[in-house]
C-alpha cells in the first residue's frame, strides 16, 4: 500500500469501511453519524475530547447531551489514540471527533514549538490512516470543517486549520463514503471528484 501522504495514482479508497461526515458546528453532523451506527448490535464510541470537568459547567453539558443521545447498549472509550482503538477494534466504531483529536495530539507535542507540532501531527495522522485502511468494522468520523471562517490571527490557530483541512483531506481520500452535513442537511460526496494530490505535469507550449 502507498503511503497515505501519497496515494496511487488511480486514488483507491483503501479505507473500503471507513465513513467520513463532516461539516461546521452544530450542523447535525454527530447526530447523522449516530444514526448511520444505530442498528449495528455493537458499537463504541470513541471520545477523544476531555472528559466532563466540574469546572467547566458548559463542556460538562456538552458531554451529557451527547450521552444521552446515545443507545445505553453502546460503550464509550475516552482516547486519544485512535489509531490503537481501530486497530484494536472488534465492532463498529464511531469516532467523535478529529478536531479534538488534533487538539490533543498538539498538546501533546507542545504549542511552543509548532514546527515540532506539525511533525508530531502528521505522524499520528499516518498511523491513523493506515489503521483505518486496514479496519475490517464499520468506522464512522465525525470531524469539523473549520476553513470556512477568517483565516486565524495567531500561528497556532493558523497551524490548527491547516493541519485539521490536511487531516480531513487525507481522511477523505482514503474514506469509502463522505458525507457533508450543513444546516441540518446531508450532501453525499462519496462519488465526487477527488482533487489530485500532487499537480498535474505541464507541458511546454508547442
């Protein structure tokens, strides 16, 4: 298999179980993720955000209401290393979501030294990628699309949104299935074109 910052030339979805949604905040995209694993008889959830914090009443909230959305038969992982969690996986999986994901994995790695971060970032994105390229059960992502706004006035914000658009690119690349989730509505993109990862040669002009 190619490396996943390099995929072959034909553009195989090699994640042949893997489903992408992704969309902008409170579009609806986890409740759709949700739905697209509420038949399955075994599901986790992976969370890969912090846990509930008394200090913090509002993300406290945010937690439970995802909670509660849930069937009581799901079980839920709080990790951050999701490429473990699919590998590892022996059901269907729902992962909530990239954008915390990547938040952590900065954390990690230090926001003094973004250089270092980025590195770090797009080492773990490899090891995710080919996780999932080898996952035999259903994975559903949820991500964020976050370059839609002002570009960021500092180099960490500006690092989150290029590393999470390079991460969502290389995600949906390999996905079998891509769903855009805006406003409450769902847009399959799993049969869209797919831009070219690496520009077309040019040829001198005759």
């Amino acid at each position: 298999m190619s490396s996943p910052h390099r995929p072959d030339a034909t553009g195989a979805r090699a994640a042949r179980t893997t489903t992408l949604v992704t969309g902008p905040i409170r579009s609806g995209k986890s409740r759709h993720a949700e739905d697209l694993l509420w038949d399955h008889p075994d599901v986790t959830y992976v969370a890969t955000g912090r846990p509930a914090d008394p200090a913090d009443p509002e993300w406290s909230r945010r937690v439970e209401s995802h909670r509660r959305r849930r069937p009581g038969s799901w079980r839920t992982l709080e990790t951050t290393d999701v490429a473990t969690a699919v590998a590892d996986a022996t059901g269907a999986l729902l992962v909530d979501c990239l954008g915390t994901w990547l938040t952590a994995v900065v954390d990690d790695a230090g926001w003094d030294d973004l250089e270092a971060a980025s590195a770090r970032v797009r080492q773990e994105a490899d090891r995710l990628i080919e996780s999932l390229c080898a996952a035999t059960v259903p994975v559903v992502v949820v991500t964020n699309e976050v370059g839609w706004s002002l570009v960021a006035t500092t180099p960490s914000g500006r690092l989150f949104q290029d590393e999470l658009g390079r991460l969502n690119a290389l995600v949906s690349r390999a996905a079998a299935r891509v769903h855009l989730v805006v406003a409450g509505r769902i847009v399959d993109l799993s049969d869209a074109p797919v831009v070219p990862w690496q520009p077309r040669p040019r040829t001198l002009d005759a």
